[in-house]
C-alpha cells in the first residue's frame, strides 16, 4: 500500500531528483557534523527558559547549512519556516526540513536525534533524507525509487501477527491538544493489550526509520506536524510498508493523524487503533 502512488509515471521524476538527492544528503551531513560538535553527553538544562535558548541555538547554528544549498539545489522551491506546523501546502515544490529532529533529545545528551529533510512537490512528498550523526547512517528515497540505508536497500517488516509486534508512538511537540493527546493514551493501553512490545519515544523520525528497516512493526501518531512525519512516511512507502491514517484511508498533508505499518499487519492495527479489536 502506497500512500504516494497515482497514475504519473515516476521513473522520469525518479532521474531528475538524483541531483538534488545527492546536494540534500550533502547539506544534512554538514549539518549533521555540526550537531555532532555541539553534542554533549554531560549536558543538563535546569529550566524551561534554558531549554528553549538551547533548542533555538541548535537550530539557529545548524540551519545555514541546509537552507541555501536545499534552496539552490531546487531552483524555485520554497522553504517552511515552521517546522511544527502542519496541514496542507500551496501548490509547487517546498523544502520541509527539521535541521535538528529530537533537538530535545540532543540538548539532554540523550541519543535519538538527526537532521531531516524532505521535498514535496504539490503536497505530495518526492525525496527524504535522514542522517542520524551518531552512527553516521543515512537514509534516503525518492519516489518511485525504493528506500535505502547508506546505499543499501530498506525493507518493512514482514510480520503478520499483532502479538508478535514492536509498535510505537510518541507526542510530536510540546502543548499538543489535549483531545490529541487523551487518544494517544487510549491506544497506548489499547496496543499493550493487544501487542509484544510499545515504544512511547519521541521524535517520530527516530522510530519511523525503525519501520522502514523491518526493525519496528507499527508507528502511529495524532498529529500533523509535517516535518516530523514526511520523510518517514516516505521511507517507510518506498520500503514496501503501508502509510495511512489510523482509520486505514489513503494519508496526506491534509489528515489529522498517521499510521505507518509492515503491510501484514495493517488491517490488524487500524482495528485497535479506531476501537474496533
């Protein structure tokens, strides 16, 4: 189940995005060496105000190493400048990037963090790219072009039992809505129930390129937030895995939630997830 299919061919699109793929793995490895000097283990932040001026460096350091050469490597794009919002894009190509995902992972000297970016053209996502610095992996796709760890390729889980599963899901930002969240927690206890194992982590790239390498079964999420969810959802297409909603209908920029799933284990899923299990 491709949530990005249609009847365009996409071998052409595939060949003409190489370029950009290769500068917009460039620009996240820039970053990605940046983060990495600035990352410190022994770190701690005592107050709200200190991790809101630690957050804002991180991205204020590492963003003009993605944002000209993303921009010049796609001449015309567009650039999000709110990584936390979501819905729907004008029409044409956009640059949707977090140059620090887990950003609070990385000023806590925790590990789950990377720099992500990915391209969409008229709402629908065409090439991701995430580097994960700590380990020096990076993930890539392009529609229509399958989805690849450091050249290698990626592929979802083939499981087919729920009870054999590792799911997961996470909060995609602080002061999410408290219905958002209230659901979040039914399913939580809903998939305990129904599932081997649930992962309650945050960013969401962090666990979706776990779905997309056959590592993770399921992540779902209520949310929106663009930049946490399209080059995950991509990976995880490109690697044969199933991208909806959590009710099982086709996923967009304009749905309110996320699900990303092996494909054996779909249908299972949306049943705990809509309460019908």
């Amino acid at each position: 189940m491709n949530a990005f299919s249609n009847s365009r061919t996409v071998s052409g699109e595939t060949a003409e995005l190489d370029g950009t793929l290769e500068r917009a793995v460039a620009a996240a490895q820039a970053a990605g060496r940046l983060l990495l000097d600035r990352y410190d283990v022994d770190t701690r932040h005592d107050d709200l105000e200190e991790i809101i001026r630690a957050i804002h460096a991180n991205d204020e350091a590492v963003l003009p190493l993605v944002r000209q050469p993303l921009l010049d490597a796609r001449p015309g794009s567009r650039w999000v400048e709110d990584e936390l919002a979501g819905g729907v894009l004008p029409e044409g190509e956009w640059w949707v990037v977090d140059p620090a995902e887990g950003n609070i992972n990385h000023i806590h000297g925790m590990g789950e963090w990377a720099v992500t970016a990915a391209l969409v053209r008229d709402n629908v996502p065409v090439l991701a790219v995430v580097h994960v610095p700590l380990t020096g992996d990076t993930y890539t796709a392009l529609r229509g072009g399958g989805a690849f760890l450091n050249g290698r390729p990626l592929r979802a889980s083939a499981k087919t039992d729920l009870k054999a599963a590792l799911v997961g899901t996470g909060q995609a930002k602080p002061g999410e809505e408290e219905e958002a969240l209230r659901r979040m927690g039914t399913t939580v206890t809903a998939m305990l129930l129904s599932a081997l194992v649930v992962r309650v982590s945050v960013p969401a790239t962090m666990q979706l390129i776990h779905v997309a390498a056959g590592r993770m079964d399921t992540f779902w999420q209520f949310s929106d937030v663009r930049s946490g969810l399209l080059p995950g959802a991509l990976l995880v297409s490109e690697a044969g895995g199933a991208v909806t909603d959590t009710q099982g209908k086709p996923w967009s920029l304009a749905s309110g939630d996320f699900l990303a799933s092996a494909p054996g284990l779909h249908a299972q899923v949306v049943d705990v997830l809509s309460g019908r299990a």
